[in-house]
C-alpha cells in the first residue's frame, strides 16, 4: 500500500500522462529569456506574465517574511519543503495532439473563477432556484475543505522537469488534495441528484454525464501538470464523501437558510472568522484570497435568497420538463444570462474599486502597492466584500433586473 502511495504521488506518471497525450517539453531553451523553440507557451502562446512570486518578489529584501510570497510548490528539496523554481517554469513545451490540448484546457477552465461566476446564476436564473441553492451549499463546502487541507498537509505539486507545467498562477500553492477534482465532483453528482426527481430524464445518463464531467476536469489537472494522480483520486473521493454525508441535511440546511432570521448574521460572521482564522504559512499562497473568494459568494448568495424568500421576491425560472422547452424559452434564457453576466461584471469592478480604495486609505497604503494588497487586515475584507456583493446582485437584483425588463 505504501509503494502504491508514493508511486501514486509521483512526478513521473504525470509526465507520462503528458507524453502520451502528445505534450512534450521543448528540446532546448536559449538561455533564461532566450528565444522560444516551441510550438506553445505558458498560458496558450501568450507572453511571459510574472507569477504570484516574481510579482511580488520585486521589492527583494524590503518584503517583509510575514507577507513576502511563497516559492512554487511544485517539487520539494531534500528536506520536503518547496524548493524555488522559477527558471524551471521557462521551459518550453511543444504540442502535438492539439485535440487533448483544447480538451484538458476548456476542462480546467471548468474550475476556474470564469466558469463558477456565469455556470451558478444561469442555473439559478434559468432551471431553478431549489437546484442553485444546493450547488451553492455543497460547493462551499468541499472547497474550503479543500482549500485549507492544502495548507494544512503541505503535499509540493509535480516536480517541473519532467511534468510540464501549463499554468502559472497554481504553482504558489500546495498541491493535495486536488480542488478542481473536488469541486467538479461535488458540482456535477450534486446536480444529478438535485434534478433527478424534478425533471425527466434518464438517471443513468445523468450519472454518466457527471462522471464524465469531473473525470475530464479531474485529468486536465494531470495534464496541465497541476497535480499527481494521488493528488486527484483523494480530492475525488473527500468530495464523493462529502456529498454523501450531506445529501440528507440538504432539505434543512435549505429550510434554515431561508427561514432563519440569524441566516444574514451567520452568513457574514462565520465565512468572515473562518477567513481571519485560516492556517498561516511561512510565506503567501492565494489559498486564503480564493477561500474568502468562494466564502464570500457563497454568504452573497445565500443572503439574497433569504431576502428573496422573505420579501416574496422569488423572480426565478418554473419547473418545467425537457419537452416544454421551446425556442422562445431558450432565447429568453440566453437574454436573461447576457444582461446578468454583464451586470455582475459591472458590480464585481465597482464593489472592488470602492473597497480596495476605503481600506487602503483606511490603513494608509497605496492602492497600486501588491505586497499591501496580500496584507490580512486588506485582503480579506476586500475580497469578501467585493464577491459578497456579486453574489447578493446574482439573487436578488439581477432577477429584479430581468422583471423590469420583462424577462421573466
């Protein structure tokens, strides 16, 4: 079991994974900023942006160790603790099944910021309401769990060489267990199991389309060189687990959120503890701004449905099955999506400048100073802010929006 374990956990079955899915590191690289011999770069063939480590690292020996970032984790040296390897990050890579590449790419996208803040408000405004409210529990749940147990274990990310690494911004944090794994699965079964007795369709195609679903994005991790394969099988698993062990309180913790009158107190308080209490670290990872991320939608949302449910303001779609729907319905859909998406995009750039301002001024730092922005007392409360308001716009004034203008 043990050499399972560490077989599992190693760097060279990624690589392998890599290799035969038609990615290979370039066969020479002139110098740290020589020309590029490859068919890709990092990022999709965009330039050299810096990472969380060189961005931050400029200010050399004037950032202090409490907030100076964190080497990539992505190897461990021979004491176990992550080496620095930014010159291992200007390798090259060269492509040659462009099928896989797109593929694991638009999978890992699906874990991304782009895809929760546009998948999560079409389901609530257009299939329903009952449905949202439970992707949004169970995906606040797995993902701080997952986000605090990579701090906690310490797990470094596959060694770059020999895996090729397609991402930046990840390599500052730790690698186990995997949350893309994590949140794929809980989104997708929990999704399955929500509308299954709403809508008619097959069970057994639902079950496939989620296993599908979180296995591609479980592998685009593999392939991207984000994580191990130990990394991915246990975030499956906890996630698996996890909704498992929730799936009977789902109908309580539903009644309690929109009927409790302490539902906005806890929704403000608690994700606000949790984020100031989050494990500290030698060195800056962006785990606690993603948990404060996520936390911070998750007590928006679930506070405008509580308004909602409390001010009779429910403006979301009817239960209807799949042969009701007609191409009137479908445009309707992809109107009310656009006129959302480009609101919440307008209130996610307002509620940032306007927080990041306040509490730059209020601690007497410069908003254009990124190591000021890592701060605790800075961070935090900006982003909750910033992401509590997107969420709470997605309940309740984004269906308000649609009334006025007769989407509904």
């Amino acid at each position: 079991m043990a050499w399972l374990v560490h077989s599992l956990r190693d760097s060279e079955p990624v690589a392998r994974f890599q290799r035969y899915c038609g990615l290979f590191p370039a066969a020479s690289v002139v110098g740290e900023r020589g020309p590029r011999q490859a068919t890709g770069a990092d990022n999709g063939g965009s330039s050299h942006l810096p990472g969380a480590w060189e961005v931050c690292n400029r200010g050399g020996a004037a950032v202090s160790a409490k907030h100076r970032p964190r080497p990539p984790a992505d190897c461990s040296a021979c004491d176990g603790s992550p080496r620095d390897t930014r010159k291992d990050h200007l390798h090259d890579y060269v492509v040659k099944n462009y099928f896989y590449y797109y593929l694991f790419t638009i999978s890992a996208a699906m874990g991304q910021e782009v895809f929760y803040i546009t998948f999560f408000p079409f389901i609530y405004w257009n299939i329903n309401p009952y449905v949202a409210r439970r992707l949004i529990i169970m995906w606040s749940v797995v993902m701080y769990i997952g986000q605090i147990s990579k701090d906690l274990l310490k797990w470094p990310r596959p060694c770059s060489p020999p895996v090729v690494k397609l991402e930046k911004r990840a390599t500052a944090e730790y690698g186990m267990p995997s949350t893309h794994a994590m949140a794929s699965t809980a989104i997708s079964f929990t999704f399955v199991i929500a509308t299954m007795n709403l809508y008619k369709y097959r069970i057994e195609l639902g079950l496939m389309g989620a296993f599908v679903f979180s296995t591609l994005v479980s592998l685009s991790r593999i392939y991207t060189g984000m994580h191990t394969v130990l990394d991915v099988i246990v975030g499956s698993l906890i996630s698996g687990l996890l909704v498992a062990l929730m799936y009977p309180t789902w109908d309580f913790l539903d009644h309690l959120m929109l009927t409790s009158p302490w539902c906005p107190v806890f929704c403000i308080v608690v994700p606000l503890l949790l984020c100031y209490n989050y494990p500290k670290l030698d060195y800056y990872t962006p785990t606690r701004a993603d948990t404060t991320v996520i936390l911070g939608a998750s007590a928006g949302t679930m506070i405008g449905f509580w308004i909602n449910n409390h001010y009779k303001a429910n403006f979301s779609a009817a239960v209807v099955s799949s042969l009701s729907v007609t191409a009137e319905m479908v445009l309707i859909a992809l109107s009310r999506f656009l006129v959302g998406i480009c609101f919440l995009v307008v209130t996610r750039q307002i509620a940032k400048g306007m927080a990041l301002r306040a509490l730059c001024s209020w601690y007497k730092v410069s908003v254009d100073d990124p190591i000021a922005k890592l701060r605790i007392e800075i961070e935090v409360p900006y982003k909750f802010i910033t992401y509590s308001s997107i969420g709470l716009s997605a309940a309740v004034l984004v269906p308000l929006l649609h009334e006025v203008l007769g989407l509904n």
